[in-house]
C-alpha cells in the first residue's frame, strides 16, 4: 500500500516568490497534517485538516494556507517566501483526529530559497 | 521553558550497549506521547506510542510518568541500524484536533 505521498520532492525558489506543495494521504486516512522541520530542530506544527476543515493552526504568519480537497489531499501554500522558509515540509496523516491515532509521515518537500 | 525537551546528544555507544532517552513536556494538559525515530535526511517514522503503565516492542521499552511530566525510551542491545535521531514527540490535541509538537531530537550513533 502507497504511503503519504508529498510532491516535488525538491524545489528552488527566490526571496518573494509563492510555492505550492502537495500531499497525499495514505488510503483511508481523512486527516493530514503540515510542518516544517528547518535543520537541527525538531518539525513544527503548521496546519491540520480534517474532512476539508482547517481543525489547527500552528504559530505561522498568514503567509502559509492550505487547504484539503474532497479526495483528502492537501496543499500548502506559502506566499512572499523568505530565506528562512528554507526547510523541510513534512505532510502526515492519519485516520482522523483522535489525539492517539499516530500521524505517518511523507518524505518532504525540501524547499530551498535563494 | 521549552514545551518538549529531550537531552541534548548526541550519543555515541557500541554496539550491544543500552542507551535511555529522556524527555519533559511542560503542559499538563498533554494527551497522547511517541517517540519517532528520524534518519539523516528522511522523514520521521513512528517508533512506538508511549502508555501510561509502559510498553515494550523487543529491544525498545518506552515508560511515561505523567505526575513528572517525563518521558523516556530505553534501547537495549543496541544495533548498528539503531543510528538515528530520535524524536520524543507529545499530542495536546483533544477528539477533535491533534497537534503534535516534537522535540529537538537526540541522535545516537552506535558504532563496531
């Protein structure tokens, strides 16, 4: 069975740029999750969706959206980017959002800005 | 205070040690515990959830005191393929959302 699929796997923008990343969760999963993991730390909560519905939102400006689709995938947007945007951004999802269901984890999208 | 707090590493054993793992949270209010472990540039993978009355899968026993707000994970017979970072990760989310907030992450790296 697929995992959590996240898309591009890689990606290079400049400083004022908008990026799009994609995520799609693992079959049956209605939940995904967003972070940001920036080197040396620990990943960051960014957004959680449940059937299409923003349920958490961690302490990022209003810079970063997403949203879910009636598939349960999910994007994340990032708008005016700045150098320290430069990180790893984790998808993770889960059946629902019962607080002791894990979340499984994409590989990333590595996002580096110039 | 920081919300997860794990010892800062990294640590380095040989193979066959046993190395423990410990963490704080700072909010009472916590649901739900794990520990992930995260490989050098890959993306973090659940190890084991973390119960009230401690668990144990083969080789790896996670103990949670909720009273000292304390977390540990104990590796025994420690693995070449053990090398990693792990994450101590705490869910303060309710039914209706789960937020989880991670640690900095201890890497350990276990040698010949």
């Amino acid at each position: 069975d697929a995992g959590v699929t996240q898309s591009p796997t890689h990606l290079i923008k400049t400083r004022g740029q908008q990026v799009t990343l994609r995520c799609s969760p693992i079959s049956g999963h209605k939940s995904v999750s967003w972070y940001q993991q920036v080197l040396g730390q620990g990943p960051q909560f960014i957004f959680q969706y449940y059937e299409k519905e923003e349920r958490g939102r961690g302490n990022f400006p209003d810079r970063f959206s997403a949203r879910q689709f009636p598939n349960y995938s999910s994007e994340l947007n990032v708008n005016a980017l700045l150098l320290g945007d430069s990180a790893l951004y984790l998808c993770a999802s889960s059946p629902g959002t019962g607080n002791s269901q894990p979340q499984h984890f994409g590989d990333g999208t590595r996002l580096s800005i110039l | 205070r920081k919300e997860v707090e794990q010892d800062p590493g990294p640590f380095n054993v040989p193979e066959g040690a046993t190395v423990a793992f410990n963490c704080t949270y700072s909010n009472s209010a916590s649901q739900s515990f794990f520990w992930y472990r995260q490989d050098c540039r890959k993306e973090p993978k659940l190890l084991m959830s973390v119960y009230s009355s401690g668990n144990e899968d083969g080789r790896f026993t996670a103990q949670l005191n909720r009273a000292s707000q304390y977390i540990s994970l104990l590796i025994r017979d420690s693995k070449l393929s053990d090398s990693a970072t792990y994450l101590c990760v705490v869910n303060l989310g309710g039914w209706r959302y789960s937020t989880l907030t991670f640690g900095k992450g201890t890497m350990l790296l276990v040698s010949p």
